[in-house]
C-alpha cells in the first residue's frame, strides 16, 4: 500500500494531498528556479497491482520492479538507465528469544523522485520523514538527502543489534566455564546463525556505500557526499565488530568443546576409581566364597569380623589416595 506521496521544492513539504498519477509530473523541474525538487512516494509491502502503477508513472525499469515485489535481495546498488536501485537489509534484535529479525528497503532514486518500498517491520521510515523534513538544507540538495537519511537510519539500528548480540555472547562464555555442566552447543550455533545474517546485511553494504561517498553516482547531490562518508565508516565497524563476534564465537565453541571432554575425562577417573575400590571386597568375597576346606582363618572366631575390617581398611586407603591425586 501508497504510505505517503509527497512534493518537496526548496527542502519544504508542499502542502495538500498528491494523486500518484501527478506524481511524476510534479517532481520534475519546471524551469521555475525552485532548489531541489522531487517527489517522496513510501510504499509498505504492495501488491503486484499497486507498484505496477508506481513502476508505469515513474518509467521504472522491469528487472528493478521484479526485485521489488518478490524482495529478498542482497543488499547493493544497481544503475537502470537513469534510475538508481538500492537494497537495504533491516535488522531488529529479540533479546528473548535471541533471533535477529532481518527486513529489506528497496529505494528508486531519479531525477525528481524517491520511492521507497519497504518489507517487514524493523525500521519504519515515518519517524525518518519527519526528521528529514526538519532539515530543510539538506532536503534542498534533492532525493539522495533522503536516501542519506534512509541508509543512516537502517545503519543506526544496527547498533542494539550488535549490542544485544555481544551480550549474549558474553553470557555465553561465563556459561561454557561456569562449574554447572551445562552444554550450551545449541546455543552458540543460534548465536552463530543470528550473527551470519547480520554479516549478511552489512557486508555487502561496503561497496556500495564507499560509491555513494566517493561522488561516483550523480543522482547524489555533491554536498551529501561527507555524510554519506560518515554512513560508510560506521558500516565499516558495524562489519569489523560482527567479524569479531564469528571469531569469538568460534572460539566459544572449541572451548566448550574441549569443557566437554575435560568433564569427560573427569567422570572416567571418578568412575575408575569407584570400580577399583569395590574390586577390592569383591575380590576378598569371592576367594572366601569359593568354599576350600583349608582357607586361611576359616576356623577362626574373629576371622569373618576381620575380613570386613581389612575390606574397608584398604577401600579407605584406596579412597584417600584417590582423592589426593584429584580422581575423587
């Protein structure tokens, strides 16, 4: 569905509604001298039907309108004729069930229009309207202000995302070498997967980005370079930090790993130990049981008491030296 269609000339919402079949009209400069004027159209998950319409009005090109509908691209940046295409991956953390919930932002900027096509929820742009249209500056330099002010804003929230995810990882390692035996293996492949998709969503973002900075796509107006300069380096370390996360998260898994088979390796020495202190009166048992006439002691008052006491004389003695080497 159409969100909102505006025209803004001079970094000023114009007043009064707009009619999509004027949109593109409107946001053309009509030789009047009015400093960057374009037209803003916000589309939230619409129909085949719905941006037909938009893609008919604004001359879009058919591979760029299939991206849009069917969505679940990577994020990029691709030119059709003089129509930009940018993907952009949203990202929302669930701290309670430890997911990353990944959206997408398709924008078409061109001469005289933005139009901006949004799947899923992280990241809704009517609070980024509002602010763009209190910077009346930087609205003036045209439709790359509000492609700025889009991509700052999805890389912003990136950030609690990156927060909450370096929290869980940091419980994790108090987890692994924590004295409960506890086996968090599940977990950390969670964790791993979470990470994955948001190494996804800022990685391919790079190139594109150090483009946008560089002045190397004309529909963005000279003076929004340096921001978008500021956009590409906190992209860079949102991506340096997620690297970090996929390392230490290896490293979480070969530590609990090798907790594992420590633990192991404990329960077969307590185990050990246990089968030869009861080896012991086994073994004294079985030689009395096996009913000799001529035994040891066999007619001795005190010779059943005796072989009790010997019995837990050399389990106790068994036992502490167990115990004094680290077996029990």
């Amino acid at each position: 569905m159409i969100v909102d269609c505006a025209v803004y000339e001079g970094g000023k919402r114009r007043e009064g509604s707009l009619d999509l079949s004027e949109a593109y009209e409107a946001g053309r400069d009509n030789g009047d001298g009015t400093k960057g004027k374009f037209v803003w159209i916000g589309l939230k998950e619409p129909s085949e039907e719905e941006f037909d319409s938009v893609a008919r009005e604004f001359h879009l090109h058919e591979l760029a309108v299939e991206d849009a509908i069917k969505a679940h691209q990577r994020p990029k940046i691709e030119e059709y004729d003089d129509t930009l295409l940018v993907v952009l991956k949203t990202a929302r953390y669930h701290d309670d069930t430890e997911t990353v919930e990944i959206g997408e932002i398709l924008l078409f900027v061109g001469d005289g229009f933005i139009v901006t096509v949004r799947h899923g929820t992280p990241t809704a742009l009517d609070e980024v309207r509002k602010k763009s249209e209190e910077r009346s500056d930087l609205l003036a330099c045209g439709p790359g202000a509000v492609l700025h002010a889009i991509v700052d804003r999805v890389v912003d929230d990136y950030e609690p995302v990156l927060a909450g995810i370096e929290d869980d990882i940091e419980e994790l390692e108090a987890d692994v070498f924590s004295a409960q035996r506890s086996n968090p293996t599940e977990r950390i492949y969670k964790l791993k997967r979470e990470v994955l998709e948001m190494h996804r969503a800022t990685a391919p973002l790079v190139d594109p980005l150090d483009k946008l900075a560089s002045g190397q796509v004309e529909v963005v107006h000279e003076d929004i370079h340096e921001y978008f300069r500021d956009v590409y380096d906190h992209v860079l370390r949102a991506n340096e930090t997620i690297d970090g996360f996929r390392e230490m998260l290896n490293g979480i898994l070969d530590a609990n790993a090798a907790q594992v088979g420590v633990r192991q390796n404990d329960d077969m020495r307590k185990i050990s130990a246990w089968v030869a202190i009861a080896a012991v009166p086994t073994a004294i048992a079985g030689i009395y049981g096996m009913n000799f006439e001529h035994m040891p002691e066999l007619s001795w008052t005190f010779g059943y008491p005796m072989a009790l006491i010997l019995m837990a004389a050399i389990c106790f003695l068994l036992w502490r030296n167990f115990k004094r080497v680290g077996w029990l």
